[in-house]
C-alpha cells in the first residue's frame, strides 16, 4: 500500500476527498486537480453545495455519506468550519491507511485523534473569497503529521500546490494564526477605519491605495520595526496632540491611536 | 509673468528650488528633474547635505542664504519637517510672485502665511526612504493653494510627476493624513507585532508576506469591512478566548487584540 502510495506522486497525483464545501474546500478542490491530483468525494452538510464544487471538477462526485470504507482516496481533507471539525471527524469512516487531515490554523491535530487512520493537518495560510483567483504557488501550506509516512504524503500534495512548504507543529501554527490575525485580520479593519474617516471627509479611499500597498511591500522587504515611520515614530508630538484631539468623538478609533501611539515610542525609545 | 510662466509648462518646465535634504526632498529633487523641471538650489541647514543631492542632478547649486530675491525660480518647495516650517518660512525671501509651498499632510497652509509669495502646499502621500526608488506614476499628490494661479501651476508641476492629483483644503488633508496613520503607520506595527510573534516561535517571518501583500491587495479591491476575516468576523469565541489566553504575558498585545476583535464583532452584528 505504501509503495503504491509512494509511486503515485509522479505518475498519477494523489486520490483525494474533500470534507465541506466552503472557500477553502473550493479552491482546494480545483486547485489539486489542477495541479495534477484526482478529487473522488466532495462531501458537504448540503449536498447542492459539493454538487457546485463538483459540477467545476472534470471528474468527482458528491459523496452521499462521511462511511468513506469504499473509496479509493488516500487523502481525506476536512475543509469545515473549526468548530465543526470534532464532530465531523468522530462521524468519519475512511479505508486503512488513509490520511486524514484538517486545514485550520488555529486547532491541534488532536481533535482528529478518534478517527481510525493516519493523521495530519494542511494548513494554506491565504485569505480565500470564492470568486478571486489565488496564485497557489505562493501560498505557504504548513504541514502537521502523526508519522513520517502522513509528513511525507502531506508534504508532496502540498508540493504539487505550492513552492513554500512548512513542516509546524500544533503549538507552532497556533502561534503562526495568531501572528496572521494581527498582521491581516487586525490590518484589514485599519484599513476599514481609514476608509470610514475619508468617506467622512468626502475623500475617495482609492487615494490611499498606493501607499496601503507601498507600505506591506516595504514590510516584506525589511524587518517592520526598521522602517516604522508617522508622528509616532518622529516622536512628533505636536501632530500626535492635535490627532488625539481630532478623534474626540470616536472614543474606540482614540483608544487605538493612544495605544499604537505609545507602543512606537516606546519601541524607538529601546533602539 | 504669468504668461511666460503658462508657456513654459509644456515647452521646459518649471524652475524649482527646493528647501531641504531630507527623504521628501531628495525624491523630489531627482523626479521633478527626471519629469523636464529644472532644479535651481537645493538648500539645507548643513550645506554638505544639500550638496550630495545637487552631485546626483545635471545642474542645480547649493543655496547658500534663505534669501532667494535674485533667484530665477518660479516654485519654492519647503520639504523639511514639520515643526521647522514655521521658522523657516518666516525666514524665507522669494522673489515676486514666485509660488512657496509645504510638503507636509497635517499642517496648514497659513503657517506660510508671512511669506510675502503666492502659497501653496504639495503632499505627496508616499513614505520614502532614500535607498528605495517609487513609482511617482502612482503616488497621489495632494495639492492646495491660496489662489488660482498657484493652484493651476501646482497641480501642473504634480501632473508632471503623477497620474494622480487631488485638490485638498488643510482640513481635508489633515483627516488624510490622520487616516493615513492608521492604515500605514499602525499597520506596520501590526507587522511588527506579528514578526516578533513569529520570531518567538521560531518560524520565519517570510512565511506572511504573500498574505500580508494579499490583504493590502483585497482591500483595494474591496471596502475592507466587507471582506473582513478572522475569529472575530467568524465570531469564533473557542478561539478568541484561547488567543486573548495565550497572550497574558504580553499585556499590549492583549489589549489590542481585546479592543480590535470588539470593534469587529460590533462592526459584523450592525450589517
């Protein structure tokens, strides 16, 4: 079984099932037959859902049940909300051998651990929308494995998707979400106060484009704290008291200023 | 006067000097040139500054007063900073009818106000750093100005520069630059944030960046809030509070998460 599996890669791709049919199940989906894999099961709560995922595939059809004993997948992939996955995976029947792995960032692998098969995790650390086209080979896929042989498996699906490929741990990548939860999740409602302020002020929010997309650019390029600029970093005071001021009758957006304000400072203080 | 300076707009540009040696002034001098402008003097309070710009123009001196009544320029730019516009432009002889403006996004065109000049100001809304060259296509400038002559000839020396130029009174451009803050500033600290999360847990940070250019990217692609993600958008409390858990040693960090994950899940339940 194991050898079949390993001479797989290169002929034929992996035979994989997807659990949900979410935006993550979705681009999953046409992504790996893409990239050269077979998808056999699409499986969702509300099967009209996989049927859309499935009408997309050149092969692949709903599965009726989560009893996988007679498919032919190596891999079963639980693209489904965090909560849900325990749930789900105590339900879950797949034939011996298989692998079965979840893709959030932010729960451990061990919430597969009733399930009779191996077990890893597949984390694409991408924002996804349904409708917006991701190039893949630029995701970073972080890997979790019970055994060498999952590590192995995971990691040359992975491969097939994407060029940056991570082997974490569960006490790894939950540290990696949360990063990503301050570096986008926080980032983006930035983004969404600023666009608030503007449209206040009869300002179109395209103008601020260049400089959003300049400044995540430059964060790529250098470490963030070396190219930290704005009042806060000039120590600008003046600027800083006239900011706070302005922002009088938005309690919250005044919170966040003196906050992020005094974290600059203190930071450039340290240097 | 004005006819000579209205014909020379397309036949060789216009004659600048420029006050300042800093970032804002050293792009400035290099493009305005690079565009068909001529740079006359470059003056700086350590003329050793001004003079490594003049090395890096076809002509152009070092100022050696603030007196500029025999000079032939026709736009003075004051690309200094904030708390020293005042000083300076009190300080400042131009000659008739010549156009004096400031670079800065929070402060007003009336500290300009005892100069005796047409006045102006001219934000270019980038962050610069010396090393790095921008694409001034796409960098928006912000103009403003006292009169309709200055206004005309000022947003013709920006549209030598950019695609993209904007009519901005003070108030206007100071809630710019306040939502400039935010959504520049306070995001690379959220980076920053996020990078020592990352170097804590030994992973690297390059492991964000395509996310981190995704975000940026899908934000000016959308209004940020409707295509906000993340535990506090999912309203996924198992993990919120798991994740306000893991941050009791930092205490900044917590509190900017508690504040952030508020604001978005009130921001979700008003839509």
């Amino acid at each position: 079984m194991k050898v079949a599996f390993l001479l797989s890669i290169d002929t034929m791709g992996y035979n994989v099932s997807i659990i949900g049919s979410g935006n993550v199940a979705w681009h999953l989906a046409l992504h790996l037959e893409e990239a050269g894999n077979y998808i056999e099961y699409i499986w969702s709560r509300n099967p009209a859902n996989a049927q859309k995922i499935v009408s997309k595939l050149f092969q692949g059809e709903v599965a009726k049940t989560l009893d996988f004993s007679k498919a032919k997948s190596q891999i079963y992939i639980l693209a489904i909300p965090d909560d849900a996955i325990k749930e789900i995976a105590n339900q879950l029947i797949v034939p011996e051998n298989a692998i079965v792995c979840h893709t959030s960032g932010s729960k451990s692998i061990s919430l597969l651990e009733n399930i009779d098969a191996q077990k890893g995790v597949f984390y694409p650390l991408q924002t996804f929308s349904k409708n917006k086209k991701v190039d893949w080979k630029n995701i970073p896929i972080c890997i979790e494995a019970t055994d060498e042989f999952s590590d192995f498996t995971l990691t040359n699906l992975a491969k097939s998707l994407s060029d940056y490929v991570y082997f974490l741990d569960s006490t790894q990548r939950k540290k990696l979400h949360l990063a990503a939860v301050f570096a986008c999740n926080f980032t983006n409602h930035l983004y969404s106060i600023a666009e608030q302020m503007l449209e206040n002020a009869d300002i179109p929010f395209e103008i601020l484009h260049p400089l959003i997309k300049e400044t995540a650019l430059k964060a790529t390029l250098n470490k963030p704290a070396d190219v930290q600029t704005g009042p806060a970093a000039r120590k600008d005071i003046t600027t800083i008291t006239q900011q706070i001021d302005s922002l009088e009758l938005m309690p919250q957006w005044q919170k966040i200023y003196k906050i992020f304000t005094k974290e600059i400072m203190n930071n450039n203080e340290t240097d």
